[in-house]
C-alpha cells in the first residue's frame, strides 16, 4: 500500500508548491485557501496510510 501514500505525498508536495507560485503571483485569497487544503489534505492522508498499513 505505499504506492498510494507515496502518490498522495507526491500530490501534496506538488500542491504544496503550487500555492508558493500562487501566493507569488497574487491569485485569489479563495483559490489559495482551496489549494492549501487540498495540500494539507493529501499529505495528511498519505502519511496516515504509511502509519496505519504499515
């Protein structure tokens, strides 16, 4: 089952990083709030599988 926590980790990492570069360029408040929940989201459950199958 790590394949998908890796994958989860990888997503939010890449979200992560999606709201630096929004942040940046000054998107909508909403659109970054959004973001950084699915980010947090997708961490959170990536790590959580890793605890809990393994």
């Amino acid at each position: 089952m790590t394949g998908l926590s890796t994958l989860l980790i990888v997503v939010g990492l890449f979200l992560a990083g999606g709201i630096y570069s929004f942040v940046k360029q000054q998107m909508p408040k909403g659109l970054i709030v959004l973001l950084s929940i699915a980010a947090a989201m997708c961490l959170v459950a990536g790590v959580v599988r890793l605890e809990v199958w393994n």
